[in-house]
C-alpha cells in the first residue's frame, strides 16, 4: 500500500457524500491512475472508490479526541504521500492536511462546495487564505472570495 501512495503525486481530499461526488467530479480521466483520495469510510464512499487508489481517515464530527486523532492521522500520511499537488472540495475534514500540505510546499486547488450558491462556507473562507488555485462555481461568491475563477464542475 505505502509504495502506491508514494508513487502518486495528487492528492483529492474530502469529507464523504457530496464533497467527495464533487471531488471526483472535477477530476479528470487523465489522472486517475495518478490521485490518491482520502476521506472518511462509510458505505457509498467504499462503492465510489472501488478500483482507485484510496485511504480512509477518520471524521472528526464534532468529537474533540478524533479532531486530534484527524490531525495526528492526517499529518503521518502526509509525510508518507508528499505529495506535489493536493485538490480539495471541503469540508473541515480536509484543513489538517491542507495545512501540512502548504506548509511543506504543495500546490492547492480548493474548489467551494456547489451547494454554496449565496454564502461562503467555514472551510471555504479559511482556506480562501492559503490556496494557490480557488474556484468558485457562481459568480455571487466572488463577495466573499475576489480573486477567485468561476467555473462549473459540469
């Protein structure tokens, strides 16, 4: 398992559900054989990554020992992967890593939550500050977000 995570210099972190359909969404075919994507286990997101490099952190969900164990999990596989680029959808899940990620030189590219039509999200504006590539995906975000790229995940 480590050699695979070393070898793929992409990383798409997010909570499940959503972030995570949103996530692969954005992703394109031509880097599926080079993305590791980490998120939280449950029984849909098993189903959606099946066949792709994959590992399962634990979600903190309001719990303050996981949000130390998220942080200690998330700072180890940091180290492991090392990776060069590290594309995100959210949610608070992710900003551990985010952090690791930038503060070792990694590129970011956040991409607010399309649910996200007329306000920011907690995750959003926090990471607003430390990515080198935010998209939005309406044009009523750019309020809370100027320099951001408009874009659709369609």
């Amino acid at each position: 398992m480590f050699k695979k995570l070393l070898t793929n210099r992409v990383v798409g972190i997010s909570s499940s559900g959503g972030h995570l359909s949103e996530l692969q969404s954005a992703i394109p075919d031509s880097l599926l054989k080079n993305i590791t994507y980490i998120t939280s286990k449950d029984g849909r997101t098993q189903e959606s990554l099946k066949g792709l490099h994959h590992v399962f952190i634990v979600e903190p969900n309001g719990v303050k020992w996981k949000y130390g164990y998220n942080f200690i999990q998330t700072f180890f596989l940091f180290l492991i992967m090392r990776p060069s680029v590290v594309i995100s959808t959210g949610s608070g899940i992710v900003v551990p890593y985010l952090l690791f990620s930038k503060f070792f030189g990694s590129k970011i590219i956040f991409i607010e939550s399309g649910a996200r039509i007329y306000s920011a999200s907690r995750t959003g504006k926090f990471m607003y500050r430390y990515a080198d590539k935010f998209f939005v995906q309406y044009e009523s975000l750019l309020k809370y977000y100027p320099d951001a790229t408009v874009g659709s995940l369609e």
